[in-house]
C-alpha cells in the first residue's frame, strides 16, 4: 500500500500544480472503500459499478478543493502526506484559487455523468 498511496500522492501533487480541480478515476470497489476510509477521501460515483479487469469498479470523481477543506480539519496528517512538497499553509489559498476557477462542481458532475450516458 505504501507504494500506492506515494503515486496517489504524486498524481495529487501534480493535480493541484496544473490547477486541476477534479481528480477522476475508475477505482476497484475495494480500494475505493479503503481510499475512503483510511484517507477520508471524497469520492462521488459517475456511473454504475461495472466489471473492469474480472473485478467490481466505479467510476468516481474527488472535487480538490472540497477535499482539501475536509483534510485540513478531519485528517491534517493524511493532507501533509499527499501534498508533499507544498507547503501545509499555502493549501487553503490553492483550495481558494481552484474553486474561482471552476463553476459550481455539482453541476460538472452531472455534465460527466450525462456525457457518460451519451456515448
């Protein structure tokens, strides 16, 4: 796990470097249920849970700043370990910067969802 949890942490980094409010993915239902509880991760499902690669999968989406708020007050060990090199303090001022740069989430994750549906 540890290596894994390293590239998550790589992967967040660079998310929040790019300004990249969202992070998306196609999880094993399995890991999306340690993600969420060992690292009180906020997934949200996109769709149904399908067979990927002879297991159960959702396709979820995390909204950064969110979770980076949720972080800082729940889990502060959990955020300095995934955000590494940038600095604990300067978090909240990207949280800030990456949600004036994106429309309400709630309405992009329905956007996803029925792009999903449409192809």
């Amino acid at each position: 796990m540890a290596i894994s949890a390293a590239l998550y942490g790589l992967v967040w980094q660079e998310s929040i470097r790019q300004d990249r409010a969202y992070m998306l993915a196609v999880m094993d239902n399995r890991l999306l249920r340690i993600m969420r509880r060992w690292f009180e991760f906020p997934f949200e499902p996109l769709g149904e849970t399908t067979d990927y690669m002879g297991s159960a999968s959702t396709s979820v989406s995390m909204y950064l700043p969110r979770t980076i708020e949720l972080l800082a007050s729940s889990n502060p060990e959990t955020l300095k370990f995934f955000s590494g090199d940038i600095p604990f303090r300067e978090l909240n001022n990207i949280a800030i910067d990456l949600r004036a740069n994106v429309p309400e989430h709630r309405s992009n994750v329905v956007e996803l969802r029925t792009a999903k549906l449409a192809t």
